[in-house]
C-alpha cells in the first residue's frame, strides 16, 4: 500500500493539459491496464506524472506508457475507477522490476 502525501495538487497547483500515466498488459488479454493501487486511508489512485522524465524517475526507465489528456481522465474513471489522482508519485523499489513496475 502507498501513503497518500501526494494524492492530490495543492490549491493553487496548475495541473498540466496531458498526463503521462504508466501502464500493464491486461492479464485478461484486453490491452493495457492504468496502474491505479490502494492507498493507505483506504481509497484507491490512479498514478499520473505531469512529466515523461517524472515517470521515468519515479517508475523506470523502462516503464510503458500512454500520454492521455487530462480531461479524459473522467473516461479512464468509467474503464478503471480510482479515487484520487496520485501525481508524480516515487514508486519504492521493491515494487519494480527491471527498470518498470511489477
């Protein structure tokens, strides 16, 4: 479980026109996944990064993913809920495996 510290922009925080989210195969075979993980207060988020080299840093170098524009964040929500958007967020080690998530 990941804590919540970065769970949603302070006030006044300018949240970027697109969003670069990481992404999984489906295990079903249905395409790709959005990695969305229960925080620590019992809700559910979905990572962002507001950069590609923020991904990188926080994810791998090798992590996949899909640039999506923030206002199609409503149409991910329908597809795969989640209930805050957790941006920029450093994935711990553990949780990754040759340069991507697990």
């Amino acid at each position: 479980m990941w804590t919540n510290h970065q769970s949603e922009p302070a006030a006044g925080t300018i949240v970027p026109p697109v969003l670069y989210l990481p992404v999984s195969e489906n295990l079903e075979g249905q395409g790709q996944r959005f990695t969305v993980h229960p925080l620590t207060d019992g809700r559910s988020g979905l990572l962002a990064h507001t950069a590609l080299d923020r991904l990188a840093a926080c994810c791998g170098e090798q992590q996949p993913w899909v640039m999506l524009a923030t206002p199609d964040l409503g149409r991910v929500k329908r597809v795969q809920p989640f209930d805050v958007v957790a941006f920029d967020v450093p994935v711990p080690i553990s949780l990754r495996q040759g340069g991507r998530l697990r």
